[in-house]
C-alpha cells in the first residue's frame, strides 16, 4: 500500500532542498520556467543532471518540443524570484533580467549558479516527468544559497 500523500509530503519537508528556476524555450522562442526542488546531480562522466517537472505546469510540453533546459541556482536574496516563478501562466520573464545561453535556454542575471543542458532521456514518474540532461555549459559566483525546509524559505545559519 502506498504511503498516505499528506504523510508523504509531511516527511519530504524535512528534506532541505536549494531551489531552482528551471527554463525551457517555446516553438516561438517565448521563454518558460518554473521553481523547482526536484533537481540532483546524477552523473559526472557524462555529465547529467535531473530535473522532474509537473506534467500539469504550462512549462512541461515546452521541456519536450525544445529538447534543452537550463536550471538556475537561487541565491539567499532571491526569494521573490522564486515566488515568482511558482506562479502559474503568463509571461514571466517581462520584469526578470536574462539572456539566452548556449543552448537557447533563458539563464537568470541573479542565479547563484547555473547548468545547460540538452534533453538525453525522457522518464515517466507518476504525475511528474523526470527530465534528464546533459550538461553543456556552467558556471557560478560566490554567494549563500537560498533553502526551502518544512514548507518555508530558509538561509544557512552562519
Ligand atoms: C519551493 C517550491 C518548489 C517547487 N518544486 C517543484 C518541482 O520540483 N517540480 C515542479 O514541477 N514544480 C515545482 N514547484 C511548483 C511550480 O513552481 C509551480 O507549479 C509553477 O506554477 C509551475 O509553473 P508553470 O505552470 O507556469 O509552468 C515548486 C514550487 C515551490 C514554491
């Protein structure tokens, strides 16, 4: 029997996470993106990384036609980006500064860090799609990480 989903989602709260943006591109190059927690690392050679995207969010037929994504590390000042990009629908990008990477993918002028990847394997995972990428270009700067635990936003303790 699975476990109940109140339950389930009681106990991965307590599993701090960093957040993310995580952009695609639309066939008319209009750019799309969601905060996301469900992002890892999986594999240095090659290098891949993951990322599960609802299959209800108005990003994730986007992530199939553009084959490429980008995630965005959140920075500890970058709340407001995060909430942003949790709101469903609408252009998101018309007030946010970025620009296209090498892949096309909108990379955020704010992002603590970020990865660009091409789509090597598409995977079904209940009501989320696991996306899987190769990453084709990175980079980062020195800064605190914003954290989401137990349902809010947190910083490391210093
Ligand atoms: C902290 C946080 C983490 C989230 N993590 C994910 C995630 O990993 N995957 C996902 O599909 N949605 C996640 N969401 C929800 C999406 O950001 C939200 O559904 C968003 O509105 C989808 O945007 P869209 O419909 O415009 O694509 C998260 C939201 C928050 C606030």
């Amino acid at each position: 029997m699975p476990i109940e989903k109140q339950e389930f989602r009681r106990v991965l709260g307590r599993f701090a996470a960093g957040v993310t943006v995580v952009t695609t591109i639309g066939d008319d190059g209009r750019p799309y993106g969601l905060t996301a927690t469900a992002f890892t690392s999986v594999s240095l050679e090659p290098p891949l990384v993951l990322v599960c995207v609802d299959k209800q969010s108005d990003s994730h037929p986007h992530f199939h036609t553009a084959g490429v994504f980008a995630v965005n590390f959140l920075g500890v000042e970058d709340e407001h980006l995060s909430r942003h990009f949790a709101v469903s629908g609408g252009d998101k990008f018309t007030e946010v500064a970025f620009r296209r990477g090498v892949t096309g993918a909108p990379v955020l002028a704010e992002a603590l860090a970020f990865l660009e990847c091409r789509i090597v394997e598409v995977v079904a995972g209940g009501d989320h799609t696991i996306f899987l990428g190769q990453v084709e270009a990175a980079d980062a700067r020195d800064g605190d990480p914003l954290l989401y635990y137990c349902g809010a936003y947190r910083r490391l303790a210093t």
